[in-house]
C-alpha cells in the first residue's frame, strides 16, 4: 500500500491515533477485516518517530507473518523484539540472540529508557489474534494455572517504566474478546479501541477530497450520502467505489471550458450497478463476515428478516437462536443465548450490526445497501440452506506451517507442516529422508527447517550437493552444539541416498536418546532431501520417512487468516490449484491484493491450459516422459466433466488391461508400481468410493498437452 493510500485509510482517525500514541492509551484495537487498523498502525509509526527521532522507538510487528501464535509459540514476540530493538540501539549488540532471555530483553529496555529523560518505546503488535489465543491456554507452573503469561510479562514491563514502553495489539474478533477479560486489561490498560466504520465527516471528507483533487465534484451534496450507504462507510469500500467513478468520468471527453461536468445521480448509479463494484464489495463485506461461520448465519438471518419485513425490523437474540438453531445445531445449542448475545454485541463491533435502542438488546442490519450488496432473498436464503458451516478452527500441528517469508512479494509456506519437522527430532536415529519434488516446494525445505530449528537452538549445518558428506560428517563430529546436516541429494540416484542415509544414520545415532541424555547434552541429526524416485531403499536403513504434501480442503483452514473461509470456497480453490503449494500461495496473495476469487482462479486455470505451462507442471511434479506418455494416453478416456463427476478413477486392473501390453501377474505388478510411484510423487487423490485418481491440476495439464502427444 502507498504511503497516500494508507493516509487515506487513516482520515478521521484522530482520536484512535491518539490512543495508540498516548501512554496511558489504550492497548487494545480492534475492528472488522480492511477497515483501517494496520494503516492506523503504520501511520502511528511515523507519527510517533518523527515527534521525537533521538528519544522515541516505534516497532511494527505482524505477528501474522512472524507466524507468533501458530507455529511459533507466544512469547517468540520476545526474539522479534529484542533483533529490533538490537538494530535501532537500545539493545547492545553483544546481547545474545539465544542465551537472552525474556527477562534480559526487558531490563535491557528498561535500563535504555532510564538512561535518558524522555525515552519511549512503543510496540504495536498487529494481527494479534491467534497470538491471544495461544497465549490464553493455560501454562501449569509451581504455582497452579497460569495463562497470559507473555501478554502480563509485556504489561509488567508497562508499569516498571510507568508506560515509557507501551504494547498495542490490533486485530479482529478475538482482540476484542480478550479486551472484555479483566484479568488481561489492567486497570491503567483503559477499554479497548474499536476501528468501525467511518464518521459521517471523515467519510464525507474521504470522498469530495481526493475526488476534487481530481477535478471532480457532485452536482448535489445527497449524492455523497448515496455513496456513503453503499460503501457502509468503510474506508476500503469507499476507496473501492470512487477509483470506479472516477475511471468512468475519465471516459468522457473534457469540454471545452477545461473542467469536467459534475457528477450526477446517473453517474453514481452507473458505478453503483457495475458488476466489478457490487462483486468487490459484497466480497470485501464478506472478509468480515467470514471471520466465524456463526457470524456468517447471523448474518444470513438478519438480512434475510429485513427483507421480509424491512429494514427497520430488529430481532431479539432468541429470535435468532431458535432460527439458528434450526439452521445449525451444533453451532448453536438451544442452551447458548447468553453466548449467542455476545456473538452479536461483537458483529456490532464489527460494522456488521446495529443495537436498536430500546429496553430490550435487539439488532439490525447496519444499513439495507449492505443486505442488498449481499444478495437478492432467494440467494441468501440458499446460501444458508445450502451452506455447509464450520466450527471455528482449532490449531493442528498436523496441518499448520509457518511462514517462510515472502520473496517476490508473495507470502511462501513451508512444505512440511509442524508436525512433521517435531517428527524429524523425535525419531529413533534421528536421520530422516525427505523425498520432495519442485512442484511440492523442495527449495523452501532448508529455510522452513532453519526457522523451526532456531526456535530449538539448533544450528542447521547445510551440505550441498557439491560437498563432501564426509567432511560434513567429521567437521560435524567435533562441534560441541546441537545441530542439524541438511544434506542436499537432489538429482542422485537411489544408491548415493542409500549409501548417505546409512553413513548419516549411523553418525546421529551415536548420541544417547534424549530421555537418556543430560540437560544441555548437544544433539546430532541429519535431514536428507531427496527425489521420491531415489527414497525407496534408504528407508531399509532405519532413517525416518517425512513425505511433503499438497493442501487439502481440510487442512487449508490452518493458514493464518486465510480468505477461502467457507467449505465451498476450500472446494473451490483446490479445485483450481489442485492443492500444489505454489498455486495455493498466488491465489492466497492475489485474493488478499484485491482481487476477486472468481478472477483469481479461473486465471490460474487459464495459465495452465498453454501447453508450455501444463508441460512445466507435469516435469515440476516428477512425472517421467514415460509417466507422461502413459498418463495422457489414459487422461483421453475421460472428459473434464466426466472427472468432476469422479469416474477418472485409477485401479491397477484398468491400468494394465489398457496400456501396459501385458497379461498376468507382472502386467498388474508394473500398473501397481506404477501407482506406488504417482502416489509417492504426491498426485494422486483418494477417491470417495475408495480408488485413486490424478489430482485437477495434473489431470488438466495432461488433457492440455494430450493433442501434442
């Protein structure tokens, strides 16, 4: 985002600018998804340093992309900090990076700022949901239950310094439920921060300035307020609807006089009807929507009750827990009201809903441009028919993996879940293979094992394919930490992973197991990558077996804040992406760039329909010329639709019968192995009736070269 853009963003923020900036502010922000707050944040930033450049220190800190709350444990903030804080001098360089402990980054801070009269540290600590979380499960301790533990060593550190250092942390729903317990606001914390929807004057001034700026102006003053409904207020929306109008004045020749006629009512309502407009905002609405499935059939429930009976109507919480229920058992149990109200207190919070005043707590839709922007009656009554709803997530370390960074601006996950690198240190020789192709992500292995291995303190020793094993080996011998060979053996064959796997095995296991050793004992292990084809007889040697795989519907819900929220939209990009990380990672970054899923995907699918793109996939996934050959001869058989309906499904007995021009036992023996190898190469599906069949991506890219063959 520009710089202009996210003072936009900002305009009539003054006064939760000043919360965020004041000491005894707030420590809490909180509001619905692209309503402003990590530009409020970044802004604060500049602010905040250029008020007093020797004497103030400003940290942003996306815990999101930092991974803080999912495959990192909470109080990682503290390693963030302190290399930081270490870069901008108020901690000394000679600090260690692994022996500083959270109690030494904190005096470190604490003596920086009382070294000087003036001094000031302010964290602002962004998408701090799942950190909240995490850091709310209880830590059992000498003393019984402890939770919050790095939120309440962060406030101690508040009130030492008398707020000289100060934490703020932003983000959606869960921020603002952890603002409501007493045990994590202090009584100096002050109430949390809701960044809603914009203030009539604030609105008004974000869309006649930049307009203006322009040389466009409205031909009446209500054609403002017409927008604002539209847009519900909120800064993005806005933003969203006025690059249109102003591309569609642009249209029009300039007059003669040098300035452009003003805007009229048609003008708006041309915009207003654009079917980009309306599909960017109703899915941008939905961002926030879709923060829980419970959100979302409230949502449905209300909407659809102010068509029926207009949008004046209010409905009572158990009005709508008896329609919920009926709609979603298992999200709404008849007992849960009193849940159910704090539910619709935080959609309120949100922008979602209004309270209605009155004795009685009843709510309404915001405004009735936001239910028209969602749908007709029939396609919000359908949705929630027909809708399969989901509890909210709960962390998996099956399915979680961290964020490896994002080189070309795109955010890279690593290929191997969390689960799997605990695998890694927990087996018996402590050696394991990991036979992983290109299109699997096997360039991002090394950097997602050295971010896991840093939280271990371990030293992640690589070895390239040019180097000498046995050198590493002995070199390795005599270090004195613990540590991790990462030997690169891409591209040998099957006996040079073998032979490394045996030697490897055979120098880690030489350590005691771990519930033998003595606290501090240094540790060896060895992690070989391998091509799938070469892995086979390594595995005799005793060395684990750590396959990479593609995401799934299921497992996808584990990336952090992801935009594919319900199960239909899960579908929906697998479908597209067939899984394979690189195709999952663009669509993730381009749906959270702007642009609309619908676009994102078909363009994904249109890429891989050139046959030099297909070709690529194909060669990326490990399939031989000979794979090549065979599959596409067989992929002939099926149509695109005929695969939707699941019958492109692969059993030996098909495969040999029609390819591979043999009878007996060794023609199914070959289509067996056949299978074993697609299976190992991670392209091959389960079927719901029990068989396999090529995954969507693969499948297509063969359909897509199948004339050239």
């Amino acid at each position: 985002m520009s710089r202009g853009s996210f003072r936009l963003r900002c305009k009539g923020r003054a006064e939760e600018m000043q919360e965020v900036l004041s000491p005894k502010g707030t420590i809490f922000l909180f509001g619905g998804r692209q309503l402003g707050k990590s530009s409020l944040l970044r802004q604060a930033v500049e602010v905040f340093q250029k008020a007093d450049p020797d004497r103030h220190i400003a940290v942003y800190i996306d815990l999101l992309k930092a991974d803080i709350g999912h495959a990192e444990p909470p109080e990682g903030i503290w390693r963030v900090l302190l290399a930081e804080l270490k870069r901008r001098g108020v901690i000394g360089a000679n600090v260690s990076d692994r022996a500083a402990g959270v109690d030494v980054i904190a005096d470190a801070v604490q003596q920086w700022i009382e070294a000087g009269p003036g001094r000031r540290v302010l964290v602002l600590a962004d998408e701090a949901d799942a950190f909240l979380t995490a850091d709310a499960q209880a830590v059992y301790t000498g003393g019984g239950q402890s939770t919050f533990r790095t939120v309440k060593r962060l406030q101690r550190l508040m009130e030492t310094t008398n707020r000289s250092f100060k934490v703020v942390f932003a983000g959606l729903h869960q921020v603002q439920r952890f603002n409501h317990l007493t045990n994590v606001v202090t009584a100096h914390g002050g109430p949390g921060i809701l960044v809603g929807p914009l203030k009539p004057q604030a609105a008004v001034g974000l869309v006649e300035e930049p307009l203006a700026a322009v040389g466009l102006t409205f031909e009446t003053p209500d054609l403002v307020w017409h927008i604002l409904g539209v847009t519900n207020y909120q800064a993005n929306l806005v933003q969203i609807f006025c690059d249109h109008l102003v591309a569609y004045m642009q249209q029009r020749a300039m007059p003669t006089s040098g300035c452009h006629a003003p805007i009229t009512w048609d003008d708006v309502q041309a915009v207003a009807n654009l079917e980009r407009v309306r599909e960017l905002i109703a899915e941008r609405l939905r961002y926030t929507i879709n923060l829980e499935d419970r959100y979302r059939v409230l949502t449905l429930l209300v909407a659809l009750r102010s068509l029926e009976h207009g949008y004046a109507h209010a409905s009572r919480p158990s009005e709508l827990l008896e329609a919920a229920h009926e709609i979603w058992q298992e999200g709404f149990p008849l007992n849960s009201e009193r849940q159910l109200t704090i539910f619709l207190d935080e959609m309120v919070g949100l922008g979602l809903l209004i309270r209605v005043p009155g004795e009685e707590r009843a709510y309404a839709m915001r405004s009735p441009n936001v239910v028209n922007m969602l749908g007709t009656q029939n396609e919000l009554q359908s949705e929630l028919n027909d809708t399969e709803f989901d509890l909210p997530y709960d962390y998996n370390p099956r399915a979680a993996r961290r964020s490896i960074g994002s080189p070309g601006g795109v955010q890279r996950m690593s290929p191997l879940t969390e689960g799997q690198f605990g695998d890694m240190l927990g087996h018996p020789t402590r050696t394991t293979l990991v036979p992983c192709t290109r299109a699997l992500g096997d360039d991002h292995v090394e950097r997602g094992l050295r971010l896991y291995g840093g939280g271990y303190g371990l030293d992640i020793i690589g070895v390239a394919p040019g180097d000498s094993l046995t050198d590493a080996i002995t070199a390795n011998s005599r270090r004195k930490s613990s540590r991790v060979l990462f030997v690169d053996l891409r591209g040998r064959d099957a006996d040079e992973v073998r032979e490394a796997a045996e030697r490897l095995v055979k120098h880690t296991g030489g350590t005691p197991p771990d519930s033998d050793a003595a606290p501090g004992a240094s540790r060896r292990y060895a992690v070989v990558l391998c091509s799938p084809d070469a892995a086979g007889e390594a595995v005799e040697t005793g060395a684990g077996h750590v396959l990479p795989e593609r995401w799934t519907v299921d497992s996808v819900r584990a990336w952090p804040e992801s935009p594919f929220g319900s199960p239909q939209e899960r579908r929906a990009l697998m479908d597209s992406t067939g899984g394979w990380p690189g195709l999952v990672e663009t669509a993730m970054h381009n749906v959270r760039s702007g642009m609309r899923q619908k676009e994102v995907l078909q363009g994904l699918r249109e890429r891989l329909e050139t046959p030099d793109a297909a070709t690529a996939h194909l060669r990326a996934a490990g399939l031989t010329s000979a794979d090549v050959s065979l599959l596409t001869s067989w992929a002939q058989f099926y149509s695109d639709e005929e695969y939707a309906d699941g019958k492109a499904v692969m059993t030996p007995g098909d495969l040999a019968a029609a390819f591979l021009d043999k009878s007996g036992d060794d023609s199914l023996e070959a289509a067996e192995h056949l299978l074993k190898r697609l299976d190992g190469l991670a392209v091959l599906d389960p079927d719901k009736h029990g068989g396999v069949r090529l995954d969507p991506v693969t499948f297509r890219a063969l359909k897509t070269i199948e004339p050239a063959q």
